[in-house]
C-alpha cells in the first residue's frame, strides 16, 4: 500500500509527457502508412512498376523525414517518465523499459534508412529499379520494422504496462490493453499487415490517458503523513 502511495506521489507526470507520447504516435503512424504506401510489402506490385510512380516515392520520402522527429518525441517521452518515477521504479522493469525504447528507436531509424536505400535505387527519373536491388531494399527494411522494431516496442509495451500497474497509475483497462498489444505486436504483426499500427495507436492512449489526469490531484497528495 505505501509503494503505491510513493508510486501516486513520484509520478506527477508533466503534461509534457503526454505530449511528447501524442506527437510521436501520430508521427510514427503516420510514417507507418505511407511506408506501407509508398513501398508495397506484396511482391506482386513491382512488376507493375510501382516505384516508378511519383506519388508512391513522394510517400516515401515524407515518411523519411518524419521517422527522425518521431524517435526524438519518443526519447523525450521515455526520458521524462523515467525521470518523473524517480526512486519509486523497479531497477530491472525500467532497465528493460529503456533498453526496448533505444533499441525500437535504432531498428525503427534502419528500418527508414532502408527504405531511402530503396528510393535511391532508381536514379534516373522514370526508371525502374532492377528486380534484385527493389526486393533486397523491400525486404531488409519491413524485416526491420515488423520482424525487429515491433518486437522490442512490445517489450517496451508490456515493461511500461507492468510498471504502470505495480505503481497503481494506469487504469486496469488500460494495463490490459497494453498486454494484449505487447502479444499483437510479437506474434500477430509478423503476419498480419498494418497490425503494427497497434504500437502508436497504443502509445496514443497512454499519453492522453497521461494529460488527463496530469492536472488532477492524486489521492494522498494533498494530505499530510
């Protein structure tokens, strides 16, 4: 009863937070999309020349620019909460809770730069990229994003969810969802597409959950010892 107390206490999160955690949902969703746009996962769209369409690599090329800022509010949004717990956080939870986070950043940052490799593979405007070049670039970057990327964002889900829960910040529903997102994202989105959209739709919800009650006053605060 008092380490949740001390939990309510420490986590006076800023309306920062919250902030930085909608802005990156809705950046890297957005990035998500047009990727899946832009690059088509099913092999059967290069024979169509889908690359060569104007459209489809200015997608691309938005998404390029948005992956950056994405993982800078994502690191933002990790660095204030992990300041915010403070002493009331368990060591090895939010080891692995920044762990997941850096490396989700590092996979997510590769995932794009393969995706630019594949966007630079035709040169010439109105050319078409050869076959071995499209299908090595198309591969290595969704093997990044959905083999590796939403593996370690569902390590970060369920460490975060954990945290949430032990510290009696995060409401039951909420701490259900992130583990039926953490399972989504390690087993469903390898196989499903566009499930990946799981880990910002996720991230949405915990930073308006977050601005929500920033401003409210937590049960015990207001009293003395």
């Amino acid at each position: 009863m008092r380490s949740a107390r001390q939990g309510r206490q420490a986590l006076e999160t800023p309306r920062a937070a919250g902030l930085a955690g909608v802005v990156f949902a809705l950046l890297v969703a957005a990035a998500i999309v047009l990727i899946r746009l832009g690059i088509p996962q099913d092999a059967a769209a290069v024979g169509a020349g889908a690359f060569t369409d104007s459209v489809r690599r200015g997608a691309v090329r938005t998404a390029l620019a948005l992956v950056p800022f994405a993982g800078i509010f994502f690191l933002w949004f990790v660095g204030v909460m992990r300041a915010h717990v403070g002493e009331a956080e368990d060591k090895f939870l939010a080891t692995v809770l920044l762990g997941s986070g850096l490396v989700f950043v590092a996979t997510m940052f590769g995932a794009a730069a393969a995706a630019s490799a594949v966007l630079a593979t035709a040169r010439t405007p109105g050319t078409t990229p050869g076959l071995p070049a499209w299908d090595f670039g198309r591969h290595f970057a969704y093997s990044l994003m959905i083999g590796y990327a939403m593996r370690m964002a569902a390590v970060f889900t369920c460490s975060m969810s954990v945290i949430g829960h032990r510290l009696a910040i995060l409401p039951r529903w909420l701490t259900l969802l992130g583990f039926l997102s953490a399972v989504t994202l390690l087993f469903v989105s390898p196989k499903v597409p566009w499930s990946e959209l799981v880990f910002p739709a996720w991230s949405l919800l915990i930073s308006l959950h977050i601005l929500a009650v920033s401003g409210r006053p937590r049960p015990g605060t207001a009293s003395g010892p």
